[in-house]
C-alpha cells in the first residue's frame, strides 16, 4: 500500500478554515480577521466547498446566516462545532495522502511551533470534527510532530523543506535528518528531500515554514521570495535561498522553472513597531483559482502577475492580507485544502454538531 503525499493542485472537495474566537489572542483585532476570512470564504466559494470549525452553535448560527446574506450557496458552507486555540488550519489540520487511489487523512502533533504557544485544543481538533462526521476518508494518528505549512511536495516524489523547522530539536529532538527522512518516505511516499538550509522571515513564530518562503507551483515550477533591497536584513538569507533553489534539480536532472516573487516594504506592527512577515509565498491554491495575499503595497500588483504567469489557467484573487499578518501568518497558514472524496456529504448543508 503505497503512500503519496497529494500536491495542493490536486482536487478537492473543500478548503478547511478555523474560524477566530473571542478569547484568543485574535481579540483585539476580531472585526478585522473575521472581514478577512469572510472574504476568503466568499472567493473560496465560488470554486468549492468550504469547512468552518467554529468555537460554539451560536457561532455556527451567526455564521450560516452571514455566509446567506453574503450570497454564499448554502451547499458551498460547512459548519462543525469543534474548540481551537488559534486559526492556522495550515498547522493543526490533516495532511492529504493518496493510498490505493483513496484519500487519507493524516493527524500529526501540533504543539504551537515547538511549545511558542498554547495548542492542545488546536491538536485535538482534527479528532474533534471527525467524531462530528465531517470527514469521509480514514484518519491516522500520528506521534511525531508535523505542521502543514513546513511541507511542500510536487506530488510527484519531491518534497520541499526548511532545515530551521523540522531539524528543530523544538519538533522531534528524537529524530536526526535520516530519520525525517525516513519518517517522510514512510509517511509520503517522499523519494527525495530538497532541504532549505537559508531563508527566514522576521516576525515569524513557524521557524521558517517552506510556505512562506518558496512553493512548487507545478512539478517543475518553484516560486519564491526574491529580497532585492541589499539593505534589508533579509536579504543575505534570501540570496543564499536563491542560490540553493538554483542549484535544485528536478528527479530528472533539469533544473527547475524559477519564479521570483517581489519584496514588499516592510510592514510593521502599529503597537509596538515589530516587523511583520509579509509574504507573496503564502498563496493558497484552490479548484480553478490561486488566492493571493496582498498588502497594500506596489510590489501586489507584481506578485499577481509573476503568479498568473505560474498558474496561467487559473483565476488570480487577491486577497488583503494586512490584518492577518498582525498575528505573523498569512492566507496560506489560515486554510488546509481536503482532497477530493475525503469530506462525507452527509453533512453538506451546514450544520454539524
């Protein structure tokens, strides 16, 4: 029974958020994340379903109603009652596999980054809203610890990643890199590891997580953040990223199709004046479409470009992403794509308890 670890190109039956609670550190900026991923939501909706979990009924209920008035088709919207400490569904929820042409659902630990935050709600989640019915596929408990946002796979055997997160002692002390490796093919059906050993972002809690930094965009294409301000302090890190990618080669010895993504102005928390990591890489891939943080700033309109040049058959949504970094992720980190066939149509109108 071979495993594959699927591409976020491959079909799906909806893309999975966590909907913000009042008592989470979303508190002060609830009105603003909510507008955000209400947005999402509705850009989402137009391609496919999507899944809420949200923190309790009346939530549900306020959801269903806002989601009609928004004009979202009630067969589009799923709402499942299960408890989070936060919102990156990149980090706490499943992870896609294919076996024997079937999808499954894998459940890694989420323990906030290495212990950064509080998590166990956001580890039991995936738990939760199987119990509820949600899902149609078989989910597997894992006991090593793997956030969504630190993978990215061509679909095809390679998978793209960052030494600073899954070489962490922070992640799996017990593991050296063969036995990540190991753990990846087992788990994926990974043949090779492409390992990022420079690229960072200031303001990032995930320890450099591939997807705010580089992606495959097809089996030979990579975009990536590109610092072109020799100035800014990301920039020897991110040139040095270049050069690896550069150096990459696909499993059939060609280098890879390379497409460099703008640096934006640095953005920074109007509190207390840290940098934010705003970031064109955090893109989410969806049926028929790409969705796009944007942040107000001169380099979106060349980030839409370069990636509509990546995705030419897709429709390119931007989506303002300002608020979002306040909490130092971006659009990618908020969602996680479910393959087609793994989500039960049983609870397709909405209200699931």
């Amino acid at each position: 029974m071979a495993n594959r670890l699927l591409p976020e190109w491959h079909p799906q039956d909806a893309i999975q958020l966590t909907w913000p609670s009042p008592t989470s550190d979303w508190a002060p900026l609830l009105e603003r994340i909510e507008a955000t991923m209400e947005a999402m939501v509705v850009a989402i909706a137009r391609y496919q379903q999507v899944l809420i979990a949200v923190p309790d009924t009346a939530t549900r209920s306020h959801l269903a109603r806002r989601f009609a008035n928004l004009g979202v088709d009630a067969s589009r919207l799923r709402l499942a009652v299960a408890e989070a400490d936060d919102t990156w569904a990149r980090d706490h929820g499943p992870i896609a596999i294919e076996r024997d042409g079937q999808p499954v659902l894998l459940d890694y630990v989420f323990t906030g980054w290495g212990g950064k935050f509080e998590a166990g709600r956001d580890d039991r989640l995936t738990r939760r809203l199987a119990e509820a019915g949600v899902y149609a596929c078989p989910i597997e408990g894992r006991d090593v610890v793997l956030e969504g946002g630190a993978i990215d796979t061509d679909g095809a055997g390679t998978l793209l990643t960052t030494e600073a997160c899954l070489l962490n002692p922070n992640r799996n002390p017990q593991l050296d890199r063969g036995a990540v490796e190991g753990m990846l093919r087992a788990d994926f059906g990974i043949e090779r590891v492409l390992w990022l050993a420079n690229g960072h972002l200031e303001g990032d809690d995930t320890d450099s997580h591939v997807d705010t930094l580089a992606r495959f965009c097809d089996p030979a294409t990579i975009a990536y953040m590109r610092c072109d301000d020799d100035a800014d302090p990301h920039y020897p890190a991110l040139a040095a990223m270049e050069a690896e990618l550069k150096a990459f080669r696909r499993a059939d010895g060609e280098p890879y199709r390379l497409v460099p993504l703008p640096w934006p102005r640095p953005c920074y928390d109007p509190e207390d004046g840290h940098r934010l990591p705003a970031t064109y890489a955090n893109f989410l891939i969806v049926n028929s479409a790409v969705l796009v943080p944007v942040y107000g700033d001169a380099a979106d309109s060349r980030a839409l470009a370069a990636l509509a040049e990546a995705f030419p058959d897709r429709d390119i949504v931007p989506i303002d992403c300002l608020s979002v970094i306040r909490q130092h992720g971006s659009l990618h980190c908020l969602t996680m794509q479910l393959p087609l066939g793994s989500l039960n149509a049983a609870t397709q109108q909405g209200e699931t308890s």
